[in-house]
C-alpha cells in the first residue's frame, strides 16, 4: 500500500486488535498490510501470543535447512494432509532462492 502523501507525518500506531490498528487520537484502521516475515495473522489474538511463548520458551530460532523441531514437523505433517496425498513432504525453507539452490529443490 502506497502512502497518498509522502509528507505527510506517519501515522503513530499504540494498539492493535484483530485486523484493525489504532493509531494515536482513536482512530481504527484496518491493517490490510504485510511486509518480509510478516504474516497477516492480525493483533493481540491470545491463541497466536500463547503459541509464540511457548515456542520461545522451548526454541526461539534454528535455522530451517539444519536443524528441525515440533511445530515445524506439526505444520509439515497439517500442510501434508491437507492435500489428501498431493504432497508428500514439506520442505521449509526462507526464501525461494534458498530452494531453488538446495540440493532437494
């Protein structure tokens, strides 16, 4: 999404709830946005908050191509079932590129 007027001071963002952001002074906005490692999952949702805790009380971050952990093989396994035998493995990876590049791409 394109800012209207690139001079015009940004908008100072103090909460967010669901899909919508409050901005300083009370208005709601709908955060149709997303940006790199950004997923459109909205805000303050207590099931997203409560899975990222426990994610990083167990593992904050191990890279993808070296190492693997529950969640990713919990995602893998819903992703791989979900297509009703159509796909038969997950490969997680960060980029497209790193794919394209990868021994398995």
């Amino acid at each position: 999404m394109l800012r209207p007027d690139t001079k015009a001071p940004l908008l100072k963002v103090i909460k967010g709830e669901g899909a919508y952001l409050t901005v300083s002074g009370g208005r709601k906005i709908l955060d149709a946005c997303a940006g790199a490692a950004v997923a459109c999952i909205g805000h303050s949702d207590p099931r997203v908050r409560d899975a990222i805790n426990r994610q990083l009380d167990a593992v904050s971050y191990a890279h993808s191509q070296t190492y693997t952990n529950e969640a990713q093989e919990d995602l893998a396994k819903l992703l791989i079932e979900s297509t009703e035998g159509a796909m038969s493995h997950a490969l997680f990876m960060s980029s497209g590129k790193n794919f394209s590049s990868s021994p398995r791409g």
